[in-house]
C-alpha cells in the first residue's frame, strides 16, 4: 500500500512538468507541437484515470498561473538569484531584464541574477552564505545542505507550501527526498529521475566489426543470473574492435562499473550503505564487499590487463566525451537517458550508440540537486511566490539556458532551439545547455537534435523499471559526518586501482580497501542509514 501511494504521487509530479507548459507566460503557441503536446497528453490522461477534475486554483493571475495564497504587494522586490553558467555572457543585463519583465506585471517582483560557474560557485557561496549577503534562491548540490541547514543558511520551505502550489504538484509525495530531517531544504531541479548505465560506443567500428546495436539488447549485469552472458557478450566485442583496429584504444573514461552505484544499488546518497539488488530490499550493506562489485572490478581487470583498456586509465582525468571526440577511442561509461544519442553526438561529433547495461531504477537519490531558499532573503514570501511562478514559465527556463531569442537561438521549424543561422556555441554570447540543474527544463525548448517530443520521454523514462523501497526517504548524514569524511578519504587512497581494474592483486586490494573503511567508521554509518530508514519505514504504515 505504501509503495502504490509513493509511486502514485511520483507519477503526478513528473507529469506536471508538462501540464505546467500550459500555464506559461508570454506566447507559447509557436511550441504546440512540442511543450504543448506534452501537455494535452498528461493532462488527460490524468483526467481520464481519475474521473475527476483537477481542484480550483486558490488564487490565480490574469494568464491562469496559480499563485496560491500569495497577495502581490505594491512594493516592488527584486528576487536574487544565483544560479550556474557554463561561462559568462556579455548581455546578461538584457537576459536579466527580460527575467525580470516575466514576474514584473503579475507579481510586481523583478530578478537579479548573480551568476556563477563551477569554478566560483563554491568560494562564491562561502562567502555570502556566512556574510548573511542579501540573497533569496541559490544553485545547491545535496552534499553541502546538511551543513548549510546546520549553520543557518537556509530556510525550511515548509512553512511557503501554501504560496509555491505548482512546486508542491511538482513535488508530490516525493517531499521526503528533498528534506533534511523534518526541514524541506531544496526544491530539485526538473531532469531525469532515473538512470541507466551504459557503453558509449562509436557505431561506424561496432557495425565495421560485424555488429548491430541490437545484438547487446537484454543485457542486465545488475542480475546475478545474466552477468555472465553479458560479460562474455562485451569482451567478445572489445577482443574483436581490438583485433580489427589495432590502431584504436578499446576503452576508455573516467566512469567504470564499480562507480555507477545509482545505477545498480540505491546508494541511499553517498554510496557507503546501499540497499543491494537494484533497491529491492530494505537492509542496508557494504556494496564494496559484495559479489556484484567484485565482479565488476575483476571484469575491469581483465580488460585492462587484456590491452583493451587505456593502458593511462589509471590516472586518466578526462570524460569520455572529449577523449571520443579525439577519434581514436572506441567505448566508454556513461549514464544514459532518452536523449543520450542526441546529446553525445553534439559533444563529441562522432556516431555514437548506446549498449544498455542495466535497469532504470528509481530513488531519492536525483531529488537532492536544486534551489534552496537562503535565510538573509529579505523577502522569503515573495521570493517563494517568484520561484513558484517562474518553475511554470517557459520564458524564464529559455532565458537561463539558452539567452535572447532570435540573439542567441531560434525557434526552428520542428519547434526546437537552435543557433541562429551560421551561427555555434562558439559564435553566440551566451548559451548553457545546463537544463538540468535549472528550475524546470521541461516547460522550456528542447534543444536541436533531440525529438520534439522529448520531454514525455523523460516523462515516461522517470517512471523507471524499479524503484527503491526507499523512495521517499532521505538519509541525513549530520549524526555521522566525521565517519563520511573519513570514508571519503579512503576512497581517494584506494578505490581507484579497483574499479579501473589497474590493481594486480584484486583480491587483496579489495580486502585493504573494505578493512580501511571499516576503520574509517563505515559500520557507524551503516548503522545510522539502517535506524533512519527503519523509522522512515515505521511511519509510511
């Protein structure tokens, strides 16, 4: 019963990321064939299963966007917003004044953008957040909330429910997974939900070397039953590139089987502590003394020691994307979703396939990447009303990514962004691709080269092949912190031999691995998951 109600309600938010298309300022009709076919598609099909109607609005603007309980004020405010850049711009002042003209006529609350990249977004936030600096809504990864909560910075959204209405539709039972303790911290970004593993491959060698994509369907190494045949299926292929192109390196990356925990176990955040066999259980154990990730290492190892792997894959850096777009590297690891195709091919310009790997499964573990509302907001109540609008405007979620239509991008004519003509990334000011960790992506223009109707994939593709008994829960990490850092630190010391499959005696790289966690605390955090998720469990009924 539990279960059917979590799964229920995570159904309703993903698919309000296309209803909420529906309700967005400004012109929308140029998108019917995209952002608004979404919509008709969820909204009736919700409609239809229920029997009834969606309930009234508490309170709505003159264009139809719920506002809840929120009053706008005469007083102009101005919402900052510090959110990530993949670089900075040189008409972010243009950007920022038609953010603003969003809000402005409805909710008399305009924008200001403080914008970061990921090389000053740390040292930005460590520096304001203590300054108690004006600040409303910020960019916030789930490893730093615990102690942002601790230390003041941030606000409980709990007590703004009844002005964020479209984020509590969004949310839904989910709530769990995005609170601290009984401290609902962040309202996650709108992307996928689920995951799975794959091999980039590059099609033009695997057709070359006699194989269709379609000869590696079914593969699944989460199942102890088909890791065999699976595994004899990949190094078969690997021997043969290698044989056929001696002159290419097989594999290579910065991802391996043993990393992709989410993919395999729910890591329950961090990974130290799991509920093995895809979430399918509710005890929590060591994934690095287990079977399954011993097989992984000892797949890697003889790859590795085989000369299909990188012989620098040791100490590599680089993500397979740039290392494929070098054109001398066949296959690597990756995490993939429905438009992985599209969107490696513009990263690494080569035909690029996908061999699936594992299930899809679905956890918490996604909903903790997103906004948080900062305490030194001068305003929370307006700032709250702003986000709830912004999260359903198409406008705003175009401005942020992509910059000023028909400066920055066009609409083409199968109703997707793309650069102007003769125009690239290179050519353009200013231009993000970061829909992932911005409000809603899904209210907003898919980008060229995916399919117009690739936000109902993500629909369909979040609904995942599994999800966790832990859906819906939230481990806090606080009571064990000096035990995580620890941990973390032997990771940096040993994991890396081991799942890269560079270590020559895996058996007791592996043993030297477990034995230093344990000494690092591993059993106290284990402990600590397992008494939260029991009590969690206790109260679902």
């Amino acid at each position: 019963k539990m279960k059917k109600k979590i799964l229920c309600g995570m159904l309703a938010a993903m698919m309000v990321s296309g209803a909420l298309a529906s309700c967005s300022g400004g012109d929308t009709s140029s998108t019917a064939s995209n952002d608004s076919g979404s919509t008709s598609t969820s909204e009736s099909a919700s409609t239809e299963e229920s029997g009834e109607s969606a309930p009234a609005a508490s309170g709505t603007t003159a264009s139809g966007v719920n506002i809840g309980s929120y009053t706008p004020s005469d007083e102009t405010y101005t919402v900052k917003f510090l959110y990530l850049l993949a670089q900075e711009g040189d008409h972010l002042d243009e950007i920022e004044a038609q953010a603003s003209a969003v809000t402005m006529d409805e909710l008399n609350i305009g924008v200001e953008f403080i914008p970061v990249t990921y090389g000053t977004i740390d040292t930005t936030l460590n520096t304001m957040l203590p300054a108690a600096e004006p600040l409303d809504w910020f960019t916030c990864f789930a490893g730093n909330q615990g102690t942002y909560l601790d230390s003041g910075y941030l606000l409980d959204l709990n007590q703004y429910q009844d002005l964020m209405p479209n984020i509590m539709e969004y949310v839904g039972d989910g709530i769990g997974n995005c609170s601290i303790g009984e401290s609902w911290v962040v309202i996650p970004s709108n992307y996928e939900r689920t995951a799975w593993t794959c091999y980039l491959v590059r099609n033009d060698i695997l057709e070359d070397c006699g194989y269709t994509i379609e000869d590696f369907d079914g593969i699944d190494l989460g199942d102890p039953d088909k890791f065999q045949e699976g595994a004899d299926k990949l190094t078969e292929l690997f021997a043969t590139v290698a044989e056929k192109h001696p002159e290419m390196v097989v594999l290579n990356g910065t991802m391996f089987l043993g990393t992709q925990s989410s993919c395999y176990v729910d890591g329950l955040s961090d990974g130290f502590g799991v509920l093995e066999n895809y979430g399918q259980t509710t005890t929590v154990t060591n994934w690095f003394e287990s079977e399954q990730w011993k097989n992984f290492a000892l797949l890697n190892q003889q790859w590795f020691q085989a000369g299909y792997a990188s012989q620098d894959i040791g100490t590599n850096v680089d993500s397979i994307e740039p290392i494929l777009k070098a054109g001398n590297t066949f296959a690597g690891l990756c995490n993939a979703k429905p438009n992985t195709i599209a969107e490696k091919l513009s990263q690494c310009a080569q035909d690029i396939n996908v061999i699936k790997l594992s299930k899809t499964m679905l956890s918490g573990a996604n909903m903790g990447n997103g906004f948080c509302l900062s305490s030194a907001s001068d305003n929370p109540e307006a700032a709250a009303a702003w986000y709830n609008y912004i999260f359903q405007s198409q406008e705003f979620n175009d401005l942020i990514n992509w910059g000023i239509e028909g400066t920055d991008w066009v609409e083409n004519e199968d109703g997707l962004a793309d650069f102007p003509e003769g125009g690239d990334a290179t050519t353009v000011s200013y231009h993000n691709d970061y829909g992932w960790i911005y409000p809603n992506q899904m209210v907003g223009h898919p980008w060229a080269g995916n399919d117009p109707d690739v936000w109902d994939q993500y629909v369909e593709f979040n609904k995942g092949d599994v999800v966790s008994e832990a859906y819906g829960f939230r481990y806090d990490n606080r009571p064990v912190i000096n035990q995580v850092v620890a941990c973390n630190a032997v990771n940096s010391q040993y994991q890396a031999q081991i799942v890269r499959g560079t270590a020559q005696d895996m058996e007791t790289a592996i043993q030297e691995y477990n034995d230093a966690l344990y000494a690092a605390g591993l059993q106290d955090i284990i402990d600590e998951k397992q008494a939260q998720l029991d009590a969690w469990l206790a109260s679902q009924g």
